[in-house]
C-alpha cells in the first residue's frame, strides 16, 4: 500500500498489533502487518527472552517494542524502598479490595509476597532507569520501532532511535499532547481515542485523530496512526480518510486463538457488547479501559475510595486480580464474574476466536470493500 507507515517499517499493510503475546506479534507481521510486544510488564531478562524467540520465529519480519514511560507517577526522580512504597498504600484501599473478594466467595488473605515483591520491582520500569534497562535490550535487538505510552519519550530514546534508524512512536489522547510529541520530534504519533483499551484519553476516535491531524500541521506532518475501538478494515479505511497513515490496534487480538488472554476472560470478551466496557483508574491509578465485572463496578459505586496515583494502585488491584485469575481459571463462580481484562469498545465486534492470520487477512479484505464502496460514491 501507498502509506507512510508503510515506507518508514518496511511493510505492506499499516495494521500495527499492540500485544503482551509474542506469538501474536510473529504472526501478524509474518502476514504483512507489523507486531509490537508490550514489554512494560517484563523484566530486562525476560524481555531479553521473548525477543530472542521472536528473532528466531519471526523470519525477519520487522516488529517492534512497546515501554511505558509516564511524564508523571509517584516516586519520580526518587528510589522508593519496596517498604516505603508499601507504607504509603492507605488501609482503607487494601480493606476495600479485599472486601470485593468476601463479597463474591473468595477468602482475601495477605498478598501472594512473591507476587507483590515482582509487582514492585517492576514499578521501576516506569522509571528512565528502569526505561534505559529495558532500551538496552530492545536495540540489541532488530527492532524497526521502539514507543513509549504516558508521555514525551525520554530523550535517551529518541536519541538513541535516530543513531539506530528506529522510529519512535509516541501515544497521545489530546491535541495539545500531539503537538508536545511532534515538537519534541517523534516519528509516529499513535492517536488514542477513548474507546480504546487500556490507558485511554475521554475523547472519541472520529473527533480526535482529524483534529490532531489538522493541529500538527504547522509544527510537522508526523505520520499518525489512528487508535481506539479499531477492530475491522472499514474502520481502518475511516481512519485513513480522516487523516490517519495506518492504524494501531491491540484489542482485536486479545479473542484470537494464539493469544496469552485467559480462557475465561476471552469467552467473556466473545459474549460482551460495546457497552459492557468502562473507563476507569481502578486498575493503574490512570484512565484505562477494560471489561466491566462486579470489581470495576465497586471502585466506580458511591463511596469507594478515590484510586491512588501510578504506581500505588496497581500494587492494590493486581495481587487481587492475581488472585481473582487463579480461582477463576479453576471453576470458582465468583472469581469468573470478578475477571476482568482491558479491552475497548470495538469488543462489540469481536464475536468469534479466530487465528492472528485470519483477522489480519479479514482486516485486508474489509478495507479493501471498504476502499471500492467509497470509490463508487464519487463516480470513480
């Protein structure tokens, strides 16, 4: 395709995958799009690993490595000892999860330490250390794209981007965002709308990535890929008549059948409709989007405690969802209602598990009828 992105990756089609599952970024850049492996939940080593294999798998097809980086998050410019950290999460948050749990069957008990120690080691990887380990990494590696979530990349990336020919992409949900990225010279600018999963921004696909396009006009043409709730090539084909040179995706690979996605989550995600998602900050302590169960509900009702601030509430919510994960994948009732993932509002047209190839397949043919429906409407 004629695309922008499609020249600066080295690709055919300009579907990115956003995805915590290597296999799924082997397979959808082995069918003409382009993997990108979330690795802000990794270590060094184990990202060293999944890299590794996919060098191995991937038949040198480009793909890329997604970090997260945050202008802003408790302990910044600090090193917190994991007791400080723990010191500061307020009781009444720990009572307040482990009063979901009681109430749907489940006995709270301490945390899995294992699983909290892991969880706040890995609170450094928001940090530019945890940040420069992790780079270390991925540019030992042939990586053709490197982005950063939750803000202006650090300069040690787009630094190290150019002297290595590795676009830098960039995620924004505001057009004052878009413009601090262009100007601080990223490569790509990921546009987010709010029906995306994950962390999310609260403005609309449709409305935002026309205006950033027209808004980053007279500071730099970057590239955009268009974001949120893109789940088919129509869509696709919207988003790049609005402006968009390809699109970034990440929810539609979640139903596939390659994908890490717990099985009793995906049989939820295959039966829920747009609706059944919500945006909340109960998960990270920053707006994200994901399936709503009777534990998104609760931190939403009146009277729940206000979410901490990155990278607090995670250390409240994940131990419990860890936990509401086990019991879920053996029969317990109440854990299955409890699971929950992010995923955006595109899940309303997610209704079938099919292979990585597949839906990138589909996603070629749908813009593609897409393309010739719209060529007709003017006569061409």
């Amino acid at each position: 395709m004629d695309s922008r992105i499609c020249d600066m990756l080295g690709i055919e089609f300009p579907l990115v995958a956003f995805t915590h599952c290597r296999d799924v970024v082997v397979e959808v850049s082995k069918a003409g799009g382009f993997g990108v492996l979330g690795a802000a939940s990794m270590s060094p080593e184990q990202l060293e690993v999944e890299l590794s294999w996919i060098d191995e798998h991937i038949d040198g097809m480009p793909y890329g490595v997604d970090l997260i980086v945050p202008n802003k998050f408790v302990g910044k410019g600090e090193t917190p000892s994991p007791e400080e950290l723990l010191a500061m999460l307020p009781p009444e948050h720990r009572k307040f999860a482990d009063g979901i749990l009681a109430a749907n069957g489940i006995e709270p008990g301490a945390p899995d330490q294992a699983f909290l120690r892991q969880r706040i080691s890995l609170s450094k990887n928001l940090a530019l250390e945890g940040a420069k380990a992790h780079m270390d990494v991925a540019f030992s590696h042939p990586i053709k794209l490197i982005a950063n979530a939750l803000g202006v990349p650090p300069r040690e990336m787009l630094a190290r981007g150019r002297a290595d020919g590795v676009a830098v992409a960039a995620l924004v949900g505001a057009k004052s965002h878009a413009i601090n990225q262009v100007q601080a010279g990223v490569d790509i600018l990921v546009v987010a709308g709010g029906e995306a999963g994950g962390h999310c921004g609260g403005v609309s696909t449709m409305v935002l990535v026309p205006e950033i396009h027209e808004a980053i006009q007279a500071v730099g043409d970057t590239p955009i890929l268009a974001a949120g709730g893109i789940v088919t090539g129509r869509q696709m084909a919207a988003c790049m008549a609005m402006g968009a040179s390809g699109v970034w995706t990440g929810s539609v690979w979640l139903t596939t059948t390659e994908a890490e996605t717990a099985p009793v989550v995906k049989e939820k995600m295959l039966a829920a409709s747009s609706s059944d998602t919500v945006r909340s900050r109960s998960r990270t302590g920053k707006h994200s989007r994901q399936l709503r169960s009777p534990w998104t509900d609760a931190w939403e009702q009146e009277g729940a405690p206000d979410p901490l601030a990155m990278p607090l509430q995670g250390m409240i919510s994940e131990p419990a969802l860890d936990k509401i994960h086990k019991l879920s994948e053996g029969g317990h009732k109440g854990a299955q209602d409890l699971a929950t993932y992010w995923v955006g509002q595109g899940v309303g047209l997610m209704n079938a598990s099919q292979s990585v190839r597949n839906v990138v397949y589909g996603f070629k043919e749908d813009f593609a009828n897409a393309y010739e429906r719209l060529s007709k409407a003017i006569g061409a």
